[in-house]
C-alpha cells in the first residue's frame, strides 16, 4: 500500500493515494479470506512452494522493471 505515504503509484483503480489505499485494504481482506479457506495442512507442500514462488515473482517484479516500468533516463 503506498497510498499511505500520498505518492503516486500505478494501480488498477487508480494512481492517486485514496484508490491505491482502498485497493492495498481490499488486497489484504481478499488474502485472508483465501488463506483461511485454503487446505494447508493438507498440501503443506504445495502451500510452500506456491508461496515461495509468488515471493519469487513480486520480487523479480520489483527487483527489475518495477512497478513503475523502466525509467527514461533521456531528458
């Protein structure tokens, strides 16, 4: 949630803080709903792997492009 530090952010319902806070608060509900229908006791396994590699993805996201995309460093 950056809509917490009244900076742009690219989001589905918008790029100014309020959508982005609003979307960030919906986002964190929607996953714990989620987690608390998912079986992980019965695929720990599974569960592990997929969390691993949902790090994995937001990471090389992040740790790339970014969410902003490349920045163009001609003026």
């Amino acid at each position: 949630m950056k809509g917490i530090t009244k900076e742009n952010y690219p989001c589905l319902a918008g790029n100014t803080p309020i959508p982005n806070l609003i979307a960030g608060l919906l986002m964190i509900v929607l996953a714990i709903v989620l987690f608390h229908f998912a079986p992980i006791a019965q695929h720990e396994t599974l569960a592990l792997v997929s969390g691993a590699g949902g790090a994995l993805a937001i990471g090389l996201v992040h740790a790339g492009p970014g969410a902003f995309g490349k920045k163009d460093n001609h003026h």
